[in-house]
C-alpha cells in the first residue's frame, strides 16, 4: 500500500473491539483500512524504514494506562506515516490482535496481564496478553526432576528391606518382583511423558494431568489420594530414618530394649522411641521446605551426595567380601550361594521380620509385591513440583524415565550380587546387612541411609502441599479454599496440615502397617495416569500431540492393568478400601464440587461415540421398535411471560411426560424478532437462560436460540435444518394460542395456520397443549381417565402418548378410553371389535366407545354440553360473517380479489358452514362423555387450503371450547407402534 497521510480527527474515531480506538486511514479512494491510534507518533519517522531494517527492538507498543494520551497525540497530529515501524498495527485489519499481543511482547512495556489464579481459571484464557514476569526460582532437569525422583525412589526399603526380600524371596522371585515393579512404573513413565508433553503444564503435577485428561470428578478424587499416599510415605521415610539412627546407636533410645530368639540377640525398638524422634524429625524437615523451592534445591543435593557415596561404599565391599569376612554368613560371590539362594523359602516370622516357626507374620509373593513397591515409587516427585520448572515438556519426559531406568537396573543387579554373596540366614536376619558389608566402616552407611531417607521424606514433604494447593486453586471443591495460594507464592498452609498428617501417621510407628497403605494409594495415581494416556491416544483427538513420541495406546493399557494386577495381589482388602475411598472423595466432589469444563477425554469419547452412533443410525427410517419421541418444545409464548421466565414453566413437565423413564431428548427453541447481528448477544444470554431453566426442571434436553425478522421465517428454517440424521426433532410441541382473541393479537392467527402447514410439509409430527397452565407436576396425581377421540390414521401417535402418560406417577392411576368415530349404526360393532384387537396386539389396555354419526344428531336432549356449544358455534358464525363481509368490502374498495394476511383465498361459504357444524358435533360430544377426564387427545384438523387464517382459528376455538385440558394431536406419514416383535 502506498504511504497515505491520515486525516486524524476527533469526529472520525470511534471505538473498536477490546476497547481500542481506530481511525480511518485516508488514502485516495481507500477508508476501509483501519489504523489503532494507540502507536506513538513518535515511532514515525519522515521517511519509511526498509523491511529488513525493522525488527522486534523497533516495536513499539502502548500500555493500557497511556492509551488516552497517545489518542489524544495522534489526534492532533496533521500527518502520519502509514508504513514503516507503524506497519504491524495494521494486523488489527485481519480481526485480531496483532503477533505483539499474541506472543506477549508487550511484556517490552510496562504493561502486564493478570496471570490466571488458578489453572481453572487459566483455561479460559486462548491467547494471554502479555507474559507477566515471573521471579520464582526456576528448576532444570537435574535439581528439578532427576535428583527429586532419586531422592524418593532410592529410600528406606533398598537399605534395610531389600537384602531381606531376597532371602525370602529367593532370586528368581526378588526378580520377578522388580521386573514387575519396575516396568509398572516404567510404563507409567512413558504415559506421564506423553501427557506432561501435550501443551503447557501448571501446578499440580499428576493430579492436574489426570484432571485434565479424565475430568474434575477423577482428577480430584485420585489426586487427594495421592496426596494422602505422599503424606504418609513421607512418614515412612522418617521412620525409616529414626529406626536405622536407633540401631546404629542404640543407646539413644529411651525405651527400647535387647532379646535373643533362637540365640539371636535382636534390638527390639520402642514404638516410644519411634514417635519422639520421628516427630522431631518431622518438624525439622518443615522447617526447611517452608524455605521454599530455593532452600530445597541447595539441601537436596547435601542428602543426595552421601547416598550415592554409600552405595559406592556397599559396592566396594560387596567387591572385598569373602567367606565369613566381613562377619559370619558372608560367602563371598559364590555360585554355590547363588544356587542355594535362587529359590524361594517363605515363612513366618516375628513383627520385626527375624524367623520364627510360631511368628504371626506370615509371607508370601504377594506380601513381597506390597513390601518392595514402595522402593520403586517416586517417579512423580519431579511432575509434582512442575510449577517450578523451567520447562516441563523437556525435563520431564527425560528426569523421570532416566531416574527409572537407573533405579530399575541397579536393583536388578542388588538381586543378583546380594543372592550371590551371603547365605539365606544371614539375609534374613540382618536387616543391615548393607551396612555391614560396606567399606570401610558400617558408621557411614548408616549416615547415608538415614540422609537418603531424609531426603525422600523432604521430597515427599515438597511435593505433597504443592499438589493439595493446587487442587484448593482450582476452586472445585469449597472446604479446600484454605489451602488457596496465589501464583509464586509457597504452600504454608497446606505444608503445615501435610505435616500434620505426617506427624499421625509416625505415631503409629508401625513401618509395615504404613507401607501396603502407600502401595495403593501410589498404585491408585499411577492407574489414573495410564488411564489419562490410553484414552487420549485412543481417541486420538486433533489436540492430542505429545512432544513424546514413543508411547501407544497399548502400553498405557497395559501399565494401567498391571497397578490394578498389583493392588489385588497385594492386599484385596486395602484395594477395596482405597477404590471405596477414591469413590467417595468422587461422589462427593460430583455433589458438592463446582462444574468445570477443562476439555477432559471423556467428553471427546462421548462427543466421538455421539458422532459414531450418529453414522450408525443412517439417514433411514428408524424402525417403529425404535422409535423415540424427539419433541422440539416451541418456548416462545402467544404474549409475553414475565421477565426472567424463559419459558412456560409447566413445558418442560409436558416434556418429561413424552419420555418412558426419563429416556430422549428434547430440544427447546425461541425465536427472537430482529436482525441477527444485532441480537446475537442478546440471544447468548436468552439461550443461558433456557439452559438454566432447563437444568432446573430436571428436564434431559438442549437449549436452542433462532433470531429472525419473524416468527413464521425462524420457524420454517428451524423445522428444515434442526437436528442430524435421524437425530432429528420429530414431533412440534406448543402451546394452544388461548389469548390470541382476549387480548386482540390479530397476527397469531395467521402465524399459528403457517407452523402448522410448515410441520405437515415437513413431515413433522405436532401436539399442541390446551389448558398448559393446569397442567399438573410430577407430584399431582390425576384420576379418571385418559380419552382419545381417534378420527383419523395417525400412524399410533395418540395411543403411543396416552401410553407414555400412563408411565408417570401423575397419570398412572388413570384409564384409558379410546372414541371411534363410526358413519352407520350398523358399522359401529366390527369396528369396535377391529379397534379392541388392534389394541390387543400393540399391548395397550384400553376401553373402546364407538360414536355414530347419527348420534351427533341426537344430542339436542342432552342439555346443557349441547347448549354451551350452540352458543359458541353461533358466536364463531357472526364473527365470521363479520369477517367475511369486511372481506368483501375492502377487495371491492381496492378492486383486487378476496385477501388475506397479504394472500388471496378462495371462501366457500357452505364449505366453512360444515367445517363450523363438524367442530360443534365433535366440541358436544367430548363434553358430553369427557368432561371429567384427566386429558382429552383429539386428532388435529389440518388447515383448510386457501380459508383464511381467521377461520382457522375460529374452528379450533370452537373445538376447545370448555374442554379444560387438551392434547391435539397430528401423527405424520409413518407408523410408530408395531405389531410384531
């Protein structure tokens, strides 16, 4: 475009979307392009920059606070550049923002958008405008995922559990058991990469990607349970620090005390003695995670140094040891041990694992299961503090498979060298024997166990009010809101109650009862996790695509089925326990929680199983067996509700009697009278209202908004193109237009024959509800009867719904009646037979009155029924008359033919004389044998060709005259009951 000056005038701004304020661009023949006023004039330079001079340094953008000033520069200026560095505001051409706003480089001023306080609430957020600067304490992949994963796996059990398992458990079944441990946490591994790979990823760790993959409900459940399992596995490492501090030094305990069993001297700890130090240590550790993630990443790597320096140690011994060096029982590395170690020897021991014939503790593989997998847990310590890392896409993936793989290997080779090196009594009764293998001296091992504990336990102790924070952020559940934190800031509150539960569960002091109770909770998050992974790459949604590659749907699968393989065979008792739970927490979230939508997979596995049904259906006639009603609920009323009401408030209960059991859809619709692009708003708020009404009628249904210049042209393109397939609304409910004459709407008329003629052309059923105001809640019982005047083939409709009315609570108590309508007397009996074994054969119990057309004749005794429709019918013929004769005037006035509503019409006087006196006949007769009927159906006449909309409506008014409660009634041209099965 060639440079234009700008005409900058105050009368020519005016205000644009986002608040901004745009002036035309003068150029010769070109207004349309627009120019924010909002760049300084002083960017602008006499002469146009070249393209490849201009960069990102040269951009220049506004803040929010200095918009009114630079307006008020721009206007005064007489001449301004229209290319140059000013160039990138004309983006705003396309309908956007400009790629400064998109990619938050307005962060370059000092104008800063308000990060989401929760990542709830960041969710609604497409394109954020500006990045806010953030100074918390960033973590790489090595301090931030791989050492804190490190930290927890390599614990307690490896160092005083470990050697034990292998004497009980022989070699063949210690490998099996950290095969199958391992790879479940693997496997786990791989699905936690992909989802923590799919986008960004906010506090919250597995929770939020759990959350984010299978919904709130599942997500808070499973993610409180996580949060327990990491709560009380940090007190199992405490313990386990306190109990190898006691045994190296045992005169440090207070109450503790020595027994020999089978001439085996044993320290026999106090559960005193657990509880002082343990709570001591417990209070240590929270003092410095309240330092925050800065203080953690300094002190981890001063617990992580002496593990690995004692693990180098047990390996330098292993490496020196030989027969009964460095005590009695070790071999060496001996094939002989290894033979004589490979298989298993399960059996009963003491509460502190030393043997023993008349033990209560007895043991098998799946106790060994639950006994090791707590040494293979903590691969999600790096996810669970993924609001403080640098880049969670990379460092996740990497840190938590290669701690995995690491810790997988070397317990792997623990098992070999261990059953290789001592005998089986002494694995077993030396719960320490990698403290006493190790070189130079046990002393240090003992200092690196109890650090390695300690740092898992400070990991645990992290990772665990960070998660619980995160949940309370996401404002789902109320009774969380005090653990709410703002961004940055650190979890005091929350650490304060981790801490809490960590100090009870040190008071039961009691490492085995602790451990299975980890186990599942762990097991419980990790299903989830495998779970999230398997169902989002199934469905393979066009959001899914994960930075990591290497994952498949059956792998996640197969992860998720063995941690609940896993969970059973270690206890079916706390697995129940913890499902039941997990199902609590669930149903209680679902009760009291705030709804969220957060885009999770199960709504894209019902939209994908919704669009796969829909095919499925076909573009064919449903068959009758299958057929359901689908009413499409005509909410605009004839006059207007009070405000705040959008709909009839007894619709929605005339809709739920169309469903057997609550089962279908319906679909409400209101038309707004105006142009589209002025109403659009008013229409999103008019269709949240009718969402809102919906919801409160219990009413399983949808909620639909048309905005058109008239009610009869937004009808007719709702009845052409609602609906997909065979999902389409095929039965019109409205209401009976009872005020069009009280209150002198004199366009109801003509638009109430259009709707009609609109449903007969497309072939859509229609009921229309007289008497909607008495119409009676689910918790008004009727009696009496339920009477169908069956006139003509419906295709079953009427007697489908009067059967359909039966199904509810209302209505149950009632009857049924079904009118024929016969010409002769002589007729009158085989059609009452015909009609009784119809009705046999559809199932449905009915009483059959047959009316002969010369009984119609005969009602002039009847008394008052006959008088009462005499008088309307003579009222509905002078009205006519009237209207007739002002017909005639006015076409002769105008020398045109006979109009009406704009159409011309052809009136055949005797023709609306009959269609008048059958209306009579068919009014006397129903309130001759129905008058004290709960509904009367009647089928509906369709509208005469070329009569007036006027005198349609005169002999529908005559046909409901004082007939308290009325179905009308017009089947379309298909069946939908069936004879056979």
């Amino acid at each position: 475009m060639d440079n234009a000056d700008v005409e900058a005038g105050g009368d020519d701004e005016f205000q644009g979307r986002r608040g901004r304020k745009y002036r035309p661009v003068v150029g010769d023949d070109d207004r349309a392009v627009l120019e924010m006023s909002s760049i300084d004039p002083s960017s602008s330079s006499s002469s146009s920059q070249p393209a490849h001079q201009s960069s990102l340094k040269n951009i220049k953008v506004s803040s929010e606070e200095n918009l009114g000033s630079n307006i008020k520069e721009g206007s005064s200026a007489s001449h301004v550049q229209a290319n140059g560095p000013q160039k990138e505001s004309k983006l705003e051409l396309f309908g956007f923002d400009s790629l400064v706003n998109i990619l938050g480089l307005k962060s370059m001023t000092d104008e800063q958008a308000a990060a989401p306080s929760s990542p709830r609430d960041g969710e609604n957020i497409a394109i954020t405008h500006g990045r806010p600067k953030d100074t918390a304490v960033k973590s790489g992949t090595l301090m931030g995922v791989f050492v804190p994963c490190l930290q927890n796996i390599l614990g307690i059990i490896y160092y005083i559990r470990f050697s034990w398992i292998v004497g009980m458990a022989g070699i063949a079944d210690s490998l099996l058991v950290v095969t199958l441990c391992g790879t479940c946490t693997f496997l786990t591994g791989i699905s936690l990469s992909a989802i923590a790979t799919n986008g960004a990823m906010k506090g919250g760790g597995p929770y939020y990607l759990i959350g984010r993959a299978l919904g709130p409900e599942v997500g808070v459940s499973i993610g409180l349970c996580f949060f327990l399992g990491n709560a009380v596995a940090g007190a199992l490492y405490v313990l386990g620090a306190v109990e190898t501090f006691l045994k190296a030094l045992p005169g440090a305990g207070f109450f503790s005390e020595t027994t020999t069993v089978n001439d085996l001297k044993t320290l026999n700890l106090s559960v005193h003695d657990l509880q002082i130090y343990g709570i001591i240590v417990t209070i240590l550790l929270c003092f410095i995670v309240f330092g925050g993630v800065k203080i953690i990443n300094k002190v981890a790597p001063a617990f992580l140094i002496p593990v690995l320096l004692s693990m180098l140690c047990i390996y330098i011994g292993i490496a020196l040891a030989r027969k009964d060096y460095p005590t009695k029982g070790v071999t060496g590395f001996s094939f002989n041990t290894f033979k004589d170690n490979w298989k298993s020897d399960y059996q009963k021991t003491t509460s502190g694992g030393v043997p023993d014939p008349d033990g209560a503790v007895s043991w098998d593989f799946n106790a060994m299961v639950g006994l090791f997998f707590p040494a293979v847990t903590g691969i999600m310590a790096g996810s669970n503090r993924s609001a403080s890392l640098k880049d969670t896409q990379r460092s996740i993936p990497i840190g938590t498979l290669a701690a995995t793989l690491a810790t997988t290997v070397m317990y792997l080779i623990s098992v070999l060298v261990f059953g290789g090196l001592a005998t089986r009594h002494l694995l077993l009764t030396d719960r320490l024997l990698s403290a006493t293998i190790s070189w130079p001296f046990p002393a240090f091992i003992y200092v690196g166990i109890i650090l390695s504990t300690l740092g898992a336990a400070l990991q645990s102790l992290t990772g665990a009010p960070r998660l619980l924070a995160a949940i309370a952020n996401d404002d789902i559940l109320p009774v969380l809101n005090y653990f709410k934190v703002a961004d940055g800031s650190e979890p005091h509150f929350a650490t304060l109650f981790t801490a809490f539960l960590c100090i009870a569960c040190v008071i039961i002091g009691n490492l085995d009862l602790i451990t299975p109770t980890i186990t599942m909770f762990f097991l419980l998050c990790y299903a989830g996790v495998n779970l999230s992974c398997f169902l989002l790459d199934l469905l393979d949604a066009p959001s899914w695509r994960p930075r990591w590659k290497f994952h498949h749907w059956s792998l996640s699968l197969l992860g998720a089925s063995l941690c609940i393989v896993i969970m059973f065979l270690i206890s079916w008792a706390f697995t129940i326990v913890s499902l039941a739970l997990a199902s609590l927490i669930y149903y209680y979230v679902s009760i009291k929680g705030k709804a969220g939508d957060w885009g999770d997979g199960f709504k894209s596995a019902y939209f994908q199983l919704a669009l796969r049904s829909l095919r499925s259906l076909g573009a064919n006639q449903v068959h009758p067996k299958n057929w359901y009603p689908i009413p499409l609920i005509f909410c605009r009323p004839w006059g207007k509700l009070p405000e705040n009401v959008p709909c009839h408030p007894k619709l929605a209960d005339f809709a739920n009697c169309m469903k057997k059991k609550g089962r279908g859809m319906s679909i409400f619709v209101s038309i707004l009278d105006g142009d589209y692009h002025e109403c659009v708003e008013d229409a999103k708020a008019a269709c949240k209202q009718l969402d809102a009404y919906i919801e409160y009628k219990h009413c399983e249904g949808v909620a639909e908004i048309v905005v058109a210049p008239s009610m009869s042209e937004g009808f007719r393109g709702i009845v052409q193109t609602m609906g997909l397939g065979n999902l389409k609304p095929n039965i019109v409910v409205m209401r009976y237009p009872e005020i069009w004459r009280r209150e002198n709407l004199t366009e109801i008329p003509n638009t109430f024959v259009e709707i009609i003629n609109d449903c007969i052309v497309a072939n859509k059923a229609v009921v229309i509800v007289k008497g909607l105001d008495e119409w009676p809640n689910e918790f008004q019982r009727q009696y009496g009867t339920i009477d169908l005047y069956w006139i003509v083939r419906d295709g079953g409709l009427m007697l489908l719904l009067s059967q359909l009315l039966l199904t509810k609570e209302s209505f149950e108590s009632c009857k049924i009646q079904v009118f024929c309508i016969a010409e002769e007397d002589t007729d009158a009996e085989g059609l009452k037979a015909d009609v009784k074994k119809f009705l046999y054969d559809l199932r449905m119990h009915a009483e059959v009155i047959v009316v002969t057309m010369k009984s119609w004749d005969m009602q002039a005794d009847s008394g008052a029924p006959q008088d009462e429709s005499v008088e309307a019918y003579n009222a509905a013929q002078k009205r006519i008359a009237d209207y007739l004769a002002e017909m005639k005037s006015t076409a002769k006035k105008q020398g045109t033919p006979l109009m009406a509503d704009g159409k011309q019409v052809v009136v055949n006087e005797q023709q609306v004389e009959k269609f008048l006196y059958t209306t009579l006949k068919l009014n006397s007769t129903i309130l001759r044998y129905s008058r004290m009927a709960a509904v009367v159906l009647v089928s509906l006449p369709p509208p005469p060709v070329n009569h007036p909309a006027y005198f349609y409506m005169e002999y529908m008014d005559l046909l409901v005259e004082n007939v308290p409660r009325l179905l009308i009634v017009r089947g379309y041209r298909r069946d939908v009951v069936t004879l056979f099965t």
